[in-house]
C-alpha cells in the first residue's frame, strides 16, 4: 500500500493504468448510495442525534482532534456525547468493546484508546457502527453519538455530515481507489453539512488547526515538558499515521532537527522501533504513544495537539443539535 500511495498524489503510468480499476470503483459507490438512498439498504435511526465526522481520503486528516474537541464542545453545553468507531486495528474476537483508558490498543485499537483517554466521553468501539452506537445509548444514556470515521458507513444513519480535509494534500490526483486516495468521488462533499479543513481553507470551507499544547513523557503522562525547551535539538521522529510527513514538518516548523522514522498507519509498535544508539530524545504523536507506553524509555515523549476550528464550527453544530433536539 505505501509503494501505491506515492502514486496518489500525482498522475504517474501507474495511477493512469488502475483509471478503469478506479471507475468501476465509484460506480459501485455510487450504486451503494443510491440504494441506501432508495431504502433497499436499510439506514437504521438512533433516537438521539448522530454526528459523523469523516473524510474522503485514505489516510489521516484530523478526524480524531476534531473529535476530541467536538465532545468537549458538547459537553460544554450540557450534553452527554458518547464516541463510536470502528476500532481498526484492534484484535478482539467479539464486540462491541466499551473502550476505558486502560484497555489494549492492539485489542480495541489505536485511536479507541486515545479517544477514551482523552475525551471524557463514554468510547464504543465496533466495526458494526450501529450497534456500538447501541451499546452507548443501553449503557450510558448518551443524548448525542459522535462517530470518529464514518462517512461511509451508511447503515448508521445521521443528522450531520462534518468531512475534515487534509489542507496540504488535499484529494491527491483527484482519483478514486486504487488509482488515488479518494474512497469516494469529490463531489460527495456537495452533500456533507460541513467541510473543515486542516490548514487553509478554501472557499465554501471553514477551517481548523492543530496547535501543539507541549510535550508528554510517553511512560509518565504526568511529566510535561514544554516544545521550546528543546528547540534547536536533535530528535528521532516516530510516526505510524496515514500522513507521517505532516508530523515530521510540524516538529521542523517548532524548530527541531528531524530524524525520520515513519511507519504504516496503525503500525504495532515493538521495542527495537524506537530504540537508537545515541541518548537522542524521541518524539511521537499522540497515536503512536498509547502503543508504546510498556517499552517507552524516560526519553520517549509524544507532542501533544488540540484541534481549534473556527467558530462558525461550533455555531453550525449546535444551530443543528438545537434543531434536531427541539423536534
């Protein structure tokens, strides 16, 4: 998948070779939707609000953060937000899996784990949206299901629609799988209820960043550090997410010399893949840390980031829930 992906993001004979591979693709999509549209594939309704947030590419686009501050926001108003997705990654033989922040990620997955930790929220992980977002409702009463990912999982029906775009790499070649990134075709986002984008918007989008909140010892959550305290340094870069080049630029960007170590998304860590021979400090994303906090040395750290959209985000949001929540 990573020799493909070089070819995503730009028009070479390779991507120009899968083309009829990537037509017949979204003409499935396509057909996909209109069936759930026609109700031969049944879309099931939660009696609560449902809030998807998704994209259309492969890949991480910050999803997960906006999440994260999509529950606190909630929350803030008095709501009780429950998270479901998918739990890629995870082993589990049976689910739904009510995530706690000391489960397994290679059980639950990466990002379930994450979410549980830092969300505050009741996490169900299950590759069957619906019922984990059952689950949620029978065990913890929540009054609004966020899901992390999940844009086309359409059996899960939904009230909004936010798809996070990638501000850097955007829709690659403009392709569908497996001849670019795009699970389905652009003009999908004529139909989602918002298009947030990390970095520079562009027009008819709303914007979001991810601002770094310092650094966290990976095996003591309760040692922070702060960025500028190590600026100028040398460090070794560890990312396994769908886009380890925008981690390695963000560190660049605090003033750090980089040595990159990049994995697949989801990669399970062991201990030989963040160990070096020098005393070099490492630093990971937040993803990476929650698989690695067993064999992570004192100088293991992940930076820590928070998604802050604009406003008119929030605005939208809960202009919608008010809406939905009134009738």
């Amino acid at each position: 998948m990573h020799w493909l992906e070089q070819h995503w993001y730009r028009f070479t004979p390779v991507s120009l070779l899968l083309l009829p591979v990537s037509w017949l693709y979204c003409l499935l999509m396509l057909l996909r939707r209109v069936l759930y549209r026609l109700g031969i594939f049944p879309s099931i309704k939660l009696p609560v609000p449902v809030i998807v947030v998704g994209n259309l590419t492969v890949g991480g686009s910050g999803k997960t953060p906006l999440v994260l501050w999509l529950a606190s926001f909630l929350r803030e108003k008095g709501l009780r937000p429950g998270i479901v997705l998918r739990g890629y990654g995870g082993s589990a033989a049976d689910w739904p899996h009510g995530v706690t922040p000391q489960h397994d990620p290679d059980v639950v997955g990466d990002e379930a784990v994450l979410l549980a930790r830092q969300s505050e929220c009741p996490v169900a992980a299950d590759p069957d949206r619906v019922r984990g977002a059952q689950y949620l409702l029978r065990e913890h009463r929540c009054d609004v299901i966020l899901s992390d990912d999940g844009l086309q999982h359409l059996r899960l029906a939904r009230d909004m629609e936010i798809a996070v775009i990638d501000g850097a790499r955007r829709f690659g070649n403009g392709h569908c799988l497996p001849a670019g990134p795009l699970r389905e075709p652009a003009s999908r986002l004529r139909d989602v209820s918002l298009c947030v984008t990390n970095g520079t918007p562009q027009a008819g989008e709303l914007g979001m960043a991810l601002t770094e909140t310092g650094l966290c010892r990976v095996n003591a959550p309760e040692s922070w550090a702060s960025v500028g305290s190590i600026k100028g340094e040398t460090v070794h870069a560890v990312a396994g997410i769908g886009n380890p080049a925008r981690f390695f630029a963000q560190l660049r960007r605090l003033g750090l010399q980089v040595i990159e170590h990049p994995f697949p998304d989801h990669h399970r860590y062991a201990a030989q893949d963040i160990r070096f021979p020098d005393n070099l400090a490492v630093i990971m994303t937040q993803k990476d840390a929650v698989k690695c906090e067993r064999f992570a040395g004192d100088h293991v750290w992940y930076l820590a980031v928070e998604a802050r959209p604009d406003a008119r985000v929030g605005e939208e949001v809960w202009q919608r829930l008010k809406e939905k929540l009134r009738g």
